[in-house]
C-alpha cells in the first residue's frame, strides 16, 4: 500500500468534512446578497435564501423569514433545491467513503482491496457532484447581482444588491468539494507488489513438485 498517496485520501477526507460545513454556513447564513443606501446610511440589507435582516450602525439586527414558499422569486426556490441538495449529496459520499478508508479497516474486512477502492471512488463521485450542486446556485445568483449591477436602465440613485458573505463561503466550498473529490479518486489500493501469502504458498508447492518430477527427454 502506497503510503503517500492514502495520506492523500486522508486529507481529501478532512477537505470533505470542512468543505461540506462550509456549504452548511453558505445554506443558513441571511448574507448571500447584501445593500446599503445613501438615503439611509445607518442601515443596511441582507438577503439569504431563508429569512432577510436589516443591519443597523448601532448593533441591531432584524431577520425575517419568507412568510410563502410559493412567493418566492424562481431563483431563490432554485438555489434552496440545490443547496439542500447538495448537502445530502455531500453527506452520503462521506457516509460511503469512510469504509473505504486504509486508516479505519483493513483490506481483508470488507473483501478486499477492489471493494475498498469502490467505496472510496463513490465517496469522491459523490463529493465532486456535491461541489458542482453547490456552485450552480452560488454563481447563478452572484451572475444575477451583476447583471442587475451594471443594467444602464436601472437610475444611479437605485441601491443595488451586491455580493455577500455567504456567497465567498460558498465558493469556497464548492471548490473544496471538487478537490476532496479528486484527492479521493487517487489510486490508493491494499494491493502489494508481493504475491499474498497463500498465493507465495501455492506458488512454492507447485515449484517444490516441478523439481521433485523432472522431466526426462
């Protein structure tokens, strides 16, 4: 077994984990798109895909939730669908590459190296679609603010939504994502360059008999 590279399935799983919590902040954080107006300076906007708040200077904060699922704008639904969706995604390919991992089990408790490597494949299968899942909406929405950004028939007195916390978090993720994947599709088997012992075994009986029996021309 190639020690450098299960160290590198090692920290594709750790990339996992801590991608996988960062998408979580980006799905319940009020902060993917923030505004602020100079006809109100002492307050500013946040919008998220559950609830949006209102910042004041002073320290006050007040969030309020969508009050109808069916009010909501096409690309917040969209973003919730695919967030969430992401999240389960993302849960399950760590739930199915765990097994697999060298540092937990050995090659002889689930059948072999071939089913540890399936198990670890799928995980980062899964881990890549998760990070996919979750850069759809992120860059769907951050494309929406610059379009509305720079759209000359809006008046420049109009305040503009721009790009939030949440949507750096989740950038950030879904990158993450991608990489624990790819580390995780590296080639790290339980095969060895050395025959198994009952193969070694097999392999010295039958040269054993070759010599006991030679032949004769």
């Amino acid at each position: 077994m190639d020690a450098w590279a299960c160290a590198l399935e090692l920290l594709g799983m750790l990339l996992y984990a801590g991608a996988w919590l960062c998408v979580l902040a980006t799905t319940l954080l009020p902060q993917w798109l923030t505004m602020s107006t100079s006809l109100l300076p002492v307050e500013s906007y946040r919008l998220g895909l559950w609830e949006t708040c209102v910042v004041q200077d002073i320290g006050g904060t007040e969030c309020r939730a969508y009050d109808s699922l069916l009010g909501l704008s096409a690309e917040l639904k969209l973003a919730r669908v695919l967030m969430c969706t992401s999240l389960a995604v993302g849960m399950l390919g760590m739930l199915v590459a765990t097994p697999g991992l060298h540092l937990f089990t050995s090659c002889e408790e689930h059948g072999g190296g071939q089913t540890k490597r399936a198990l670890t494949i799928t995980g980062g299968l899964l881990g890549m679609i998760s990070g996919v899942l979750c850069l759809i909406p992120v860059s769907y929405m951050a494309h929406l603010a610059v379009r509305h950004f720079f759209d000359e028939k809006v008046p420049d007195v109009v305040p503009r939504w721009e790009f939030g916390d949440a949507m750096f978090c989740g950038w950030g993720g879904g990158l993450l994502l991608l990489s624990a994947g790819v580390l995780l599709l590296n080639p790290c088997s339980c095969s060895r360059t050395e025959a198994p012992p009952a193969q070694q075994r097999r392999y010295q009986v039958v040269s054993a008999s070759y010599r006991n029996h030679p032949e004769y021309v």
